[in-house]
C-alpha cells in the first residue's frame, strides 16, 4: 500500500475514533452534574470504542512492525507531524479510545475504572489529530507530456529525459524498499542514503523545471497544496521533517547493531 492510502486509511481511522468523544463526553457531563448515565449506553459506547482502539493499534502495530520503507515512514511521519504540531499522535489517540472504553464498561458493571495511560491528551487535542489526518485522496502525475511540450527548446527535452529517468529510479528503490525491515544494520543505511539521493534529484529537478518554465500539471499543484495545509506544514518544513525522520531511523539502525539485533 503506497504512503497516501496509508494515511488516508490511518486517518478515516483517527477520525472515526475520535467521533466518539462526543458521546463520552456527555455522560462525563452528566456525571459533573451528580446523574448517573444508562449503564446500557456505557456499554454500547465502551464496547465501540474499545473496537475502534483495537482497529487503529492494529494498523499501527503493522505500520511500526512492517518490513516495508513507505510504511514504515508513514507511521514515523504522521507521529512526528503531530509532535511538531502540538497535537495527539495516532498511538495516543489509540490509548486514549482504549483507556475511555474500558472505563466507561468498568462504572456500566460498578467496578473501578482503569488508571490513565501515561501522557494522557485532551479532548482538543484529539480533535486537532483527527484534522492532522485528514490528507487529500490522490496525488496527480506531477508533470504531463504537455507540460515538456509547451516549452519549446533543449533544455525542456533534457529536463523531460531526467524526469522518467527519475521516475524509473524512484520506483526501483521503492521496490527495495520493500524488504528495508529485512536488511541488517549497514544495509538500511545504504538505503536512506539512496531515498535521501533521490530526494537531492526532485528537488533539483523541480528547481531546473521552474527555471525553464515547465510546469507542474494543476493535480499535483492541488494535491501539494491540500496535502500541506491538512499536515499544517510548509513545504520547507516537510521537508526538514522528512530528514528529521530518516536520521532517526538511521540511529534506530545503528541502535539495533549494537544491541546485535
């Protein structure tokens, strides 16, 4: 699954899960008023949301766990994104969910509930986690056959063969990274350094096209623009965080060598 069906998915999850602070914090109200809530409606609203935690720490734990590079960094990405924004991390917003179900089940069957999980978040700050996931649908293709042909001169043809040479490298190395989580210690930091040469190469790239005058086919141009304003980023500081990431999962790397791992 490539990295923006991983985020969508991941964030339909947060969403939905995070729908269900309305009904708890209903019955928290009507506790703050000294009413007792339904015992049946602790019930039906614990149990869903014990199943919606269980669904998102499922993924979670697949994401973390997986072999393959894009979900791996997918699930580094969207916890850093949060970090940075000051809001609710998908794994919080997964204990959070499971904290609250079994507290609500515990008072509906009059036992006492759960203690928090550590670093407990509010209700805001779940709602800015379920907004920080909420990623555009599709990336369009970044440039067209048009958009090499509108610009007449060798420099738009030379820019047009870097840009598929690019693209055949980029999925090569995307197909090797499906197997990143099998390689040892050295061999997963060859590999960040060549994602990290292959971003080098977009970057130069989309630099070269806008001095020549080629430009970028309207979807991508929308897609970029959603996809920064939903992670509440620029494109700068994406991608200082991209880097941000892949060195921690270089020092992970060179953690497990250690450890023999």
């Amino acid at each position: 699954m490539e990295e923006g069906a991983l985020d969508r998915e991941l964030g339909v999850l947060v969403d939905v899960a995070s729908r269900q602070q309305g009904a708890f914090a209903q019955m928290a109200q009507q506790r703050a008023l000294g009413m007792r809530p339904d015992s049946r409606l602790q019930q039906q609203v614990g149990g869903e949301m014990l199943r919606q935690a269980e669904r998102l720490k499922k993924m979670l734990d697949a994401m973390e766990s997986s072999a393959d590079f894009q979900a791996l960094e997918t699930y580094h990405m969207i916890e850093a994104r949060a970090q940075k924004a000051g809001t609710a991390g998908a794994r919080a917003v997964q204990r959070l969910l499971s904290w609250q179900g079994s507290g609500l089940i515990a008072e509906s069957e009059g036992k006492m509930p759960p203690p928090p999980p550590e670093g407990i978040v509010d209700a805001e700050a779940l709602e800015g986690a379920s907004a920080l996931q909420r990623t555009p649908q599709l990336m369009g293709p970044i440039f067209s056959d048009g958009s090499f042909s509108a610009v007449r001169g060798q420099a738009a043809e030379s820019l047009e063969a870097d840009f598929h040479q690019l693209v055949a490298d980029h999925e090569k190395i995307v197909e090797l990274g499906e197997n990143y989580g099998k390689f040892d210690s050295a061999g997963k930091e060859y590999y960040l350094a060549q994602v990290a040469e292959i971003t080098r190469r977009w970057h130069e790239l989309m630099l070269t096209a806008r001095q020549v005058g080629v430009s970028p086919t309207q979807e991508y141009k929308d897609f970029s623009e959603d996809f920064l304003r939903a992670c509440q980023m620029t494109p700068l500081s994406h991608k200082d965080l991209v880097e941000v990431v892949h060195y921690r999962l270089k020092e992970k790397a060179q953690a497990d060598a250690l450890r023999g791992s």
